[in-house]
C-alpha cells in the first residue's frame, strides 16, 4: 500500500480473549464483550471464526444473529484487560 510523505500508518490493537470468572471476555480495554464459554463455542460453530479473531462489528452481529446477549462488563474485567495490554511486549497501540 502507497503511504504519502506525512501519512502515519495506522496500528491495530490486537483483540484478546481473557477467562475471568467463568466469562469469557474478548476485545480491547476500550471494547470488551463478555459471554459464556459455551456462548463463544456457539459463534465460532456458527461463523467458523473464534470470537478474538473478530471485528467488532462482526463479533456484534454474530451474537445478534445467534441470540446471544452480553454480560456486564465489571472493573474488574476492564483492570485484568488493561493489566494484560500493559504486560504485552508484543501490543500495538
């Protein structure tokens, strides 16, 4: 891809999937979506795609389509996600 003279490249954050509690949580600190376990295995049956590897928006629509409502994301899940990006050597931010 052509970058012109002052076009910075954008990096993406790379998405996680933390087991907190028994949940699931997948995302970034700044967009976490948390389900069940069983709840991640029925997306991935359903798209052939692992949560974590999921755009926001597909992540989204995959749980629309299959019925699935997240739960509340705690302090606690935001701290152990931000703790994870901080400790990544290998994070792009």
């Amino acid at each position: 891809m052509f970058r012109g003279p002052g076009r910075r490249m954008m990096r993406r954050r790379r998405r996680r999937r933390m087991l907190i509690g028994g949940m699931i949580v997948v995302g970034t600190s700044s967009a976490m979506v948390k389900m069940s376990q069983q709840q991640a295995q029925q997306i991935q049956q359903a798209t052939g795609k692992s949560p974590e590897d999921m755009s926001e928006e597909e992540l989204n629509a995959a749980m629309q389509q299959q019925g699935i409502q997240p739960q509340p994301v705690t302090a606690e899940d935001q701290q152990a996600m931000a703790a994870a990006e901080e400790n990544d050597p290998e994070e792009e931010a």
